[in-house]
C-alpha cells in the first residue's frame, strides 16, 4: 500500500532552520506540509530515510506526524523571489516526502515531557535506523498538545548513502548514540529493546519499506530489499546496537 498522496498548491514559506531547506506547502487537501525536498543536497535518499524510520517510530508506539507524498510541480518555484530557492524547488518535481504541519509546536526544551520509558524508546528507535541527528543541537523534537512528537528523520539510515550498501552496516558500531539529546533522560534501554524488538516483525518491516515511492528509488525492487535485508540483520537477536546505547547510558 503506497503513502497517501496530495499535490502542493502553494510553496508558503522556506524553513530556513533546516539544513535541506524544507519548505511549508499548502496542498489539495487543504492540509499544510513540511516538505523534504529531493533536490536538496543529500538527495531523494533523505527522503527515504524519513518515511523508514519515521513509520518504524509510529510502528513501536512514537508520536510522528502523519508522512504523505507530496507531488510539486515545478512552476511553484515561480512565485518565490529567492533564486536559491526557486532553483531548489525546480529540482523537486515529481514526489516529495511531507509531515503534517503540527501549529503552533513548540521546540523541545528541559521541560518537555519526556518519561523515562520514551525516552528510552526514542533512542533505542535511533540506534537502530543510525539517526545521527537527535543531538542536543538540533533535538528534532516537537511538544505539541501535551506531547513529544518526533520530526526530520532524513540523516537516519546514513550508510545508505555509502558505496556497497548494506554490506556489514548492520553490524557497525554507533557510537554516535552517546550524543543522543534524550539519553540522560532515558531508562534502561535493554527494557526498550524488549518493549520494541516485537513490535517489528518481518510483515511490518516489509510493509513500511513498501511504502517508499517507486520514484525515489534507482531500483525498486533492489533498492527496497536492500533495506528489508539490514533492517531483518539490525533486528536480529541479540541486537547488538541496544546493548551498546545500554552502555552509553551507564557509562
């Protein structure tokens, strides 16, 4: 079953605070989206990235805007006087990945909710996709509604943009897990691994990488089970990437 699909009416505005430059559209179904835009530097791959691992998350249980395939038309670029962006927008058409624009969403900050168990489940969730990018920097956490909504998951995955993927990424090291923003916050992470682990079963995991649009992969049907395979390998027991966020924690 593919992602739902709208088509942008309007580019309303860059959000400049990321780095790919995402922008706000107005789509079909009068619905807003922040939009990951596949002619941004790391191309249609950060895209994949965010539907991945942003339906792994709502698959154990995390709060994720819903993610569509956003289609843009590239004459939508001639209504924005920046030349940067118009350029940007022009290398986008055809499908994009958005997120439901949560309004008025506040950044993460030291008193957000975030219980130790989520905690615990949102770095467990990032050791397993090699999402480089929940640091204390750039968070990429919402409080929206009296909860902790989880965004921008284009840097997970990051091997993918490597030559010979999967190869061994699966059994890689991650050590950039001990920067992740939630980790001081965090119960133990063997006890997430026991809560989440389950919930990914092959016909989840199957099912999630068939929602990736044909259009963002150079060969659907080889591309796609080449995520099937590291996902199946990261997933297999005993997980070696929750005993090291485990350790990161204690350390």
């Amino acid at each position: 079953m593919p992602l739902r699909t709208v088509t942008a009416l309007r580019y309303v505005t860059p959000l400049r605070e990321g780095g790919s430059m995402p922008a706000l559209v107005e789509a079909d179904d009068d619905g807003l989206y922040v939009v990951k835009l596949r002619g941004a530097g790391q191309g249609p791959k950060a895209l994949v990235a965010e539907v991945v691992a942003g339906e792994l998350a709502r698959a154990i249980g995390l709060p994720v805007p819903d993610i569509v395939a956003v289609d843009i038309d590239p004459d939508l670029a001639r209504a924005e006087p920046d030349a940067e962006i118009q350029e940007l927008v022009q290398a986008s058409g055809g499908l994009n990945v958005g997120l439901d624009f949560l309004p008025s969403a506040l950044p993460y900050g030291p008193n957000s909710p975030a219980d130790p168990e989520f905690a615990a489940d949102v770095v467990w969730l990032d050791a397993l996709t090699l999402n480089v990018d929940r640091t204390p920097r750039n968070p990429n956490l919402l409080t929206w509604h009296g909860k902790v909504w989880l965004i921008d998951h284009g840097a997970a995955l990051y091997r993918h943009h490597m030559p010979g993927w999967p190869g061994d990424a699966a059994v890689r090291p991650f050590g950039q897990i001990a920067d992740h923003v939630l980790l001081p916050r965090a119960g133990s992470i063997l006890d997430a691994d026991a809560r989440c682990a389950p919930r990914l079963t092959d016909d989840v995991i199957e099912r999630i990488t068939g929602l990736i649009p044909d259009e963002l992969l150079d060969d659907p049907t080889g591309d796609r089970a080449g995520y099937i395979t590291f996902l199946a390998a990261r997933l297999a027991s005993p997980r070696a990437f929750a005993s090291e966020a485990e350790e990161a924690r204690t350390a």
